[in-house]
C-alpha cells in the first residue's frame, strides 16, 4: 500500500466525531450505540505550507492517483498510524504564494482497513 511520506505542517486540526445509533421511546428514554465497530474514525486537515513547487507537485500527484477513494497508508502527528483516503467531498486547494513556494491543503478521513 502507499504511504503519503510528507511531513505536514504542525497546525493541523483532528476531529473525531462518533456514529452513534439512537433508538427514541416514546416516554423520553432513548437508547445509545456505536454504529458498527469503527465508529471513531479520525480525520485531519492538513497543510503542506511554505513548500517549493517541485514537492508540491509530487504530493499533488499522490493525491490525484488516489483519486479519493483509494487507500495510503499515513501516520498523523503525534498518532497511531492507519489508513486513510482524502476526502473526496472537499478535495485538496493549492496555494500559490507570492514567491517560488506555496502550500497545499486537504482533508484526510480514516477509513477501515
């Protein structure tokens, strides 16, 4: 499997958002669980900032051959490792600075290996 090798920038963002099942009675009781075994999937923003174009471009290249919805392997800062897609919903934005570097930014989700 791939394994998207560039460090990313330090100001990333996690967010875990449970999927949880509810079930709501009719007296005000309602009933919780987790929605299949992996209901705590991680996801990141990521940015690749202040980079020159050369990098930008091949990780640029890794995405779109993962196209979002094919698997690599990455190890998000200070976490266990996985597997994750980029999300196909936001996709990625690339930024042109004002001089020779830039940045790029997306959205990784994890996803069941």
């Amino acid at each position: 499997m791939a394994i998207f090798i560039w460090l990313v920038s330090k100001d990333g963002t996690k967010t875990v958002k449970p999927r949880v099942l509810k079930a709501q009675f009719g007296d005000g009781y309602a009933q919780r669980g987790p929605d299949g075994i992996n209901s705590l999937l991680r996801r990141w923003t990521v940015a690749l900032n202040n980079r020159e174009a050369a990098e930008l471009d091949a990780a640029e290249a890794f995405l779109v051959e993962h196209g979002g919805y094919i698997k690599f392997d990455w190890t998000p800062p200070h976490g266990a490792a996985g597997k994750w897609i980029c999300d196909a919903e936001t996709g990625w934005e690339r930024i042109q600075g004002g001089g020779p570097n830039g940045s790029l930014r997306c959205t990784f989700v994890e996803v069941p290996a």
